[in-house]
C-alpha cells in the first residue's frame, strides 16, 4: 500500500492548524509545517481567507495578511464553535502493527471522530521496535492525525500515544470499556450497546496482528473491559480498529 497521502478536498485546502489561538486574539501566526504547506503545496498568498482551529473547539475565519519566511500573519475576523466533533469520546487503544497500517489506522479513525488513538506494546507485539524508531513512528502518526482533522473538517486533534499495555488499559476512567477477542463464546457488540445507557465516553481495546494471550484479556477484564466478539470471521487489527469506531460512532456518536 502506497502510504496515506492526504486528500486535498476544499476542507484541506483552506484549514489550517495552530496552537492556542484563544477567543479574542486578533491576529495569528501560521507556522511549521503548516505554513511549508500553504506556501508549498497550496501556493496561498496574502489576501486569501482561510480557517484555522487550534484544538480547543472553536474554528477561526482568517483573512492572510503577509507571508514572511518563517510565519504567515493572519488576521483573525470572527470564531465560531466547531460543529463536527462528536458527542462521544472514543480512544482507541491499539496494539502495534507492522509497516504504514498504524498510518492507516490514525488517518481514519481521526476522520471517523475518534478523541484518541493510544497504540501499546503487548506480548505479541511484532517487530519490537527501539525507542528511536517508536519516536520516529510517533512523531509521523502525529503529522498524519493533523492531515486527516484538516482534511476531515475537525476542530480538534486526536490525542496519538505509544504506551505499555497496562499503562494503556489506566488512561482515562471510561464510562464504557471494551476489549475486542475473538475467543469463545464473548457477547456481541449489540449486547454491550443495547442497554439503553449513553456512555459519553469509551475505550475500544483491539490487539496487535498476533492477538492478545490469555492474560492480557483477562488483565483487560480486571479494569473493567468487557470482552466483545465481531462476530465469526478474524478480522486484521486495521479492520477491526476501523470498524469499531464507526459502529460506536453510529450507536452512540453522531454517525447514526
Ligand atoms: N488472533 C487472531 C489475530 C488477531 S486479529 C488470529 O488468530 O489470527 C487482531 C485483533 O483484532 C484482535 O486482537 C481483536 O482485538 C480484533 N479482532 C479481529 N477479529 C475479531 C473478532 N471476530 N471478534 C473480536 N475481535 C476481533
């Protein structure tokens, strides 16, 4: 597969990332990454409006004012609250996988609303990368995450972590938790979903290509993750990461 080269919809084209801007700031900078992508491939000169979103929620209408070497300057015209981020907090908790599908993983699951994607390594982890490379990989799912909420129309930027597994399972203190096994005889999405409450925040556990052991569901369990089934076919990591997001967007989110 070919990597996860971001879309230029209009949405991208015009969206731009920037910490902090604050609700009565009446200029920011575009800087980084950002600004090499609106001289570079977007080639935006002053004049242009465009809309920046700064994590917190709130999206701002701009209108470029210069553009130097290491900052564009924009004047900010008006912020309104965001409209697409979801109800339902959704951190994914995924075990490592090989080659570019973690790429994979965050571009979508950032498009489909998640609040976060907390990758960790489980006994069945392969390959075991060293620390160096676990940063080099961070540091590139972060830049994908950015891509995808710009590309997706989001306010806010999915949280991307690498963590131990245990460390994984204690993040947050999920109204839901759920650990995805294709073992025996585990309940169905449905059952778990069924009951009528709306959790308004959830942690959907899914492990590495080799699956989890025995131990590590039941460590799941011992934090309150319910096992859950997808029903009879072995679904890869990506699939079964990408799938549950978009049931629990539909069940509980705002994709229903
Ligand atoms: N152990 C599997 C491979 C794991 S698939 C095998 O024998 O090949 C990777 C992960 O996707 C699993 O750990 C689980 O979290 C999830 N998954 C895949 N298929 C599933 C299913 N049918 N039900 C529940 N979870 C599933």
């Amino acid at each position: 597969m070919g990597g996860v080269a971001p879309e230029e919809g209009l949405n991208m084209a015009r969206r731009f990332f920037v910490e902090d801007i604050g609700p009565d700031r009446p200029y920011a900078e575009i800087r980084g990454e950002e600004l090499r992508h609106l001289k570079g491939a977007l080639r935006l000169s002053a004049g242009r409006n465009v809309v920046l979103f700064d994590g917190s929620g709130l999206e701002f209408e701009g209108t470029i004012e210069s553009i130097g070497r290491d900052a564009a300057r924009v004047r900010i015209n008006g912020s309104r609250q965001c409209r697409s981020e979801s109800r339902l907090g959704i951190t994914l908790l995924q075990g490592l996988i090989k080659g570019d599908r973690p790429e994979l993983v965050v571009q979508k699951a950032t498009e489909l609303g998640v609040s976060g994607i907390v990758f960790f390594t489980a006994s069945r982890t392969v390959p075991r990368p060293d620390a160096q490379g676990l940063l080099r990989k961070l540091q590139r799912l972060k830049r994908v995450a950015v891509e995808a909420a710009k590309q997706s129309g989001r306010c806010v930027l999915p949280r991307i972590d690498l963590t131990g597994f245990t460390e994984a399972l204690r993040l947050r203190d999920w109204e839901l938790k759920v650990v995805f096994y294709e073992g025996e005889g585990v309940a169905g999405l449905m059952g778990v979903l069924g009951q009528g409450q709306r959790p308004r925040s959830v942690a959907a556990l899914v492990g590495p290509e080799g699956g989890f052991t025995e131990a590590e569901v039941e460590e799941a369990q011992g934090e309150g993750f319910r096992p859950v089934g997808l029903g009879p076919r072995i679904l890869r990591a990506e699939t079964a990461a990408i799938s549950v997001v978009s049931i629990l967007q539909y069940e509980l989110g705002d994709m229903g």
